[in-house]
C-alpha cells in the first residue's frame, strides 16, 4: 500500500472519500488509484500542486471547457473538476487508464469530468476553450518511459501528433488558452504567446493573440520528419 500523510489511527481508518480529493500530497491523492497506477503517479501523472494551478490558470469563469490532451488515469480532470468551476474532458489511448479513469470518477461522483478512451486525431478541438499538455506524446522518442505494451509507439507518432495538435489550435479563435508541464513547446504555434509560468518556467501558460498564418506553411516541423527534435529531454522524475 502506498505511505500517506494523512492522519491514520491504530484502528486503520480509512481516509474518506472527501480527504483523498481533496489532499494536497500526491502520495495522498494517489490512493484513489490502483496500487500499480499509483506507483507511476511520480513519473507519469501531474503532481497535485501542478494540477491545481493549471487548472486555475485554464478556468476563467464557470464552465469553461477543458480538454487534457493523454489524461492517463484522469488525475489533472479529477483535480481540475475538485478546485475550480470548469468541466474538463480528457482523453485517453490507451483502454485500461481510459477505464481507471472512468472508474474514479464515477466511483468518487467526481462533477463535470468525461473521460473519453480514443486518439486525440479523433477529437474536435472547437468543442473546447483550453488545453493542458504533459509531454503526452514522449513515450514515442523516449523508451525508457513506456508505460507498457498496450499501444504502439514510434517516433513517427511523436512528429505526427505533436504537429496535428499544432494545426489545430492554431485553428482556435484568438484568446485560446494552453498550459503545457515540462514541455519543449513543440505543439505551440507562434501565434501563441507564453504569458505566465511557475514552478521555475515547467508550468506555462500560453494565450493566442495573434491570427493565424496560412495552415500549410504553419507547422513548425513537418509531421514527415521524424527525427527526434533537438533540446527534447525526458520530463523530470521526482
């Protein structure tokens, strides 16, 4: 079982359902995982901290529209949805962590969060007004990352799915907000402006506020090249 913090007596009281939403330590928030989901919370998963801030700078007023780009088990929408007013979507490839998530949210009667299993070329990018991205294409170009063998992963999916993301919020009306977390920026088009950080610039918070240049000459890289980027390193590992 994971450690917690949270106060636990001789008896072994388990920590309401309230407690584990609302705690502040990512070896508390985690137990609402699968023990073997909760172990790669440190590597794979947002820390609570970086969760509640990203969320904050994404919701500006009830019910704005957010969609996690690769929510994993869902802890980012979990927390999104716990500590501000905006409804969060994410989406997920891979079936088992689609289903995790599902399963916590239903589980915890979790508000405004929708977990949807499929690919993120499927999702219409319009139905939403902001975006949060953890790396969720690096496993393509980094190994040592994978989480298992249930999808396919090759650099080319890296090249291709970071570029099709960049087509489309540079498709997003002016205003559009993105929060990236240990990120290279590669799926930011220049019409975006990074407007705040924290965390020591891991946290970045990008507004469009430019138009859009001609879609076939927008992508900063070509979704043919599939070579790894320069300056791409492994997300930190606390």
């Amino acid at each position: 079982m994971l450690k917690s913090s949270l106060p636990r007596p001789s008896s072994s009281r388990t920590p309401s359902d309230s407690e584990l939403l609302h705690a502040k330590k990512d070896q508390d928030f985690d137990l609402i995982f699968p023990e073997a989901i909760g172990r790669l919370s440190t590597c794979h998963w947002s820390p609570v901290h970086v969760c509640r801030t990203a969320a904050q700078m994404l919701v500006m007023q009830p019910g704005t529209r957010v969609l996690d780009i690769g929510c994993g088990p869902g802890k980012f929408c979990v927390i999104g949805a716990m500590t501000t007013q905006g409804h969060f979507t994410g989406v997920e490839q891979r079936g088992k962590l689609a289903r995790i998530a599902q399963d916590v949210v239903k589980k915890h009667r979790v508000p405004r969060v929708e977990i949807v299993h499929g690919n993120i070329q499927e999702v219409n990018f319009r139905d939403f007004e902001a975006f949060y991205l953890f790396n969720p294409f690096e496993e393509n170009i980094m190994p040592a990352l994978r989480i298992d063998y249930d999808v396919e992963l090759k650099p080319q999916l890296y090249t291709e799915y970071s570029a099709h993301v960049q087509q489309q919020l540079l498709r997003m009306p002016m205003a559009t907000r993105v929060v990236t977390y240990c990120s290279d920026g590669l799926e930011i088009p220049d019409c975006y402006a990074c407007v705040k950080t924290a965390f020591t610039d891991k946290l970045k918070l990008w507004v469009k506020k430019h138009p859009s240049p001609d879609y076939a000459h927008a992508a900063a890289f070509s979704a043919d090249d599939h070579s790894i980027p320069v300056g791409v390193e492994e997300h930190a590992c606390a």
